[in-house]
C-alpha cells in the first residue's frame, strides 16, 4: 500500500466538510490506540500492526507510531518489524488547510515534507451581493473544491451505538478520486464519530483497491481506545530541530517501501 496515497486517502475522508454539522470541539485531543495494516506482497498476505497515539488541533493531526509488528507470527519477525522504525517510533503530521504532510524518525534524525501542487484558480470573482458567512451556496462551493479530483462519492448513516466508551455516529463512505496523469483510485472506509467529542473519529478501517495489477493495496484500522480533550503544544506539529530532510518517505525510514 502507498504510504502517501493512503495518509492523504485517510485524511481526506476525515477532513473533508460534510453535510452534519459538528458538536463545538474542544481545543485539541490526545489519544492512544492500534493500527493494523493488511495488504499482500507477491501474493503472500502480510498484515502489520502496532501502538500509536494521536494529537489534534485545529486542523493539525499527529499519529506517532510506537510500536511495529507482525501479528500470530514468531518473535523474530515482529523484533525485524521493530527495525523498520527503530527506537523512540516514527510521527507523522497533517496539516488539513494546506494538505501538507511531515514524517519523521526519531531513530534516524531525519524528515520528510511535501504539500499537494494546486492548480492556480485564478482571480477571485468579485462579490454580486452583501458576505454572509452562513450562505448555503458558498458553503457548496467549498464542498464542490473538497471534491476536485473525486469522480464518485456516497456516505451513509449506518446507525448509532456507544464505541470506546463513547456515543458514536457510524458511516459508511465510498469513494472513488483520479489526480490528472494518475490512475484511478477506490477507497471504502468506515468510520465511528465520537459524538461528545466534536465528531472526532474513535475507529477508522480504510480499505484501498489496487488499480493495477501492479499495485498494491489492502486494509488499515485506526482504533483509539483512549481519547480525552486535550490543548497540545504547537511544537508538537513541527518536525524536531536539528533533523536532516531527505526527499522521500523511504529516506526517512532509510529503506525502501513497497507500492511507491
């Protein structure tokens, strides 16, 4: 599975306005869980898992990954798994206003930093009539930008039961996105909203189809077991002084990935 393409699959599902109003949020959140990756790898089904915890503000989003290994198998693999992040775990961070997204190693002291190259839309139109922050059309227009590059999109509301200790919201979203000069991407995720915690997300499964032969894809489940309000500091955004930036995901880790 593409690290990047699945990151920016996951947040968009996340981050993108949607049609239910959210409870006011607190100022930020801390929260500690699992995630688990399955996809296969010529052919052979592999699956991952591991420790994170998470921190948000505003539009700021922080996963630490603490913790690598391979689940049901032998100790060795799970101790070769823990060398792919190597002491003190790997974070990553993602900026929703600008689409930028940072990684680091704390192991190798080095980061990585890209941001989506948007198209230039051109001079703002000017106003036809008084601003109202609250005007419907302009509230679709931004949904309409959100959407860009997706072709298809479905959400449905499957229904309400308590999560993690939570009240939750559940849906079930389909989408289907194509970049210009990329292939066509197919994502299906789930997602269970904390409903006393500004709809902020308790569980994620994200499930990417490969759309070649050749690529790789699979499934992935965030699941935070424990959350709480919380007011992270802001340097906790920003990749640690003193670290080296490489040019890639996989010079962060110091190795190669697969599905790049």
């Amino acid at each position: 599975m593409n690290v990047r393409r699945f990151a920016a699959a996951a947040a968009l599902l996340v981050a993108a306005p949607g049609p239910i109003a959210a409870a006011p949020a607190a100022p930020g959140l801390h929260a500690s869980g699992t995630i688990v990756v399955q996809t296969s790898l010529s052919g052979t089904p592999l699956t991952v898992g591991g420790k994170v915890e998470l921190y948000h503000k505003g539009g700021l989003y922080r996963l630490d990954v603490l913790s690598l290994g391979f689940p049901g198998t032998s100790g060795d693999l799970s101790a070769l798994a823990a060398t792919l992040i190597g002491p003190g775990g790997v974070s990553a961070v993602y900026d929703s206003a600008s689409g930028a997204f940072t990684m680091w190693s704390n192991a190798n002291r080095t980061y990585y930093t890209g941001t989506p190259v948007r198209p230039n839309p051109g001079p703002a139109a000017a106003p036809s009539g008084p601003s109202n922050g609250s005007d419907p059309l302009a509230a679709l227009g931004s949904v309409a930008g959100a959407l860009h590059d997706v072709q298809t999109a479905t959400i449905q509301l499957v229904g309400h039961a308590p999560v993690n200790g939570h009240p939750a919201t559940n849906l079930d979203l389909q989408m289907k996105r194509q970049l210009p000069g990329k292939p066509l991407e197919n994502y299906h995720a789930q997602l269970a909203l904390a409903d006393d915690l500004g709809e902020f997300p308790l569980q994620i499964v994200v499930q990417s189809t490969p759309a070649t032969s050749s690529a790789v894809g699979g499934t992935a489940k965030l699941d935070l077991t424990s959350i709480q309000a919380d007011n992270p500091d802001d340097a906790m955004f920003r990749s640690p002084a003193g670290y080296t930036r490489v040019d890639s995901l996989a010079g962060v880790l110091g190795r190669n990935l697969p599905g790049r």
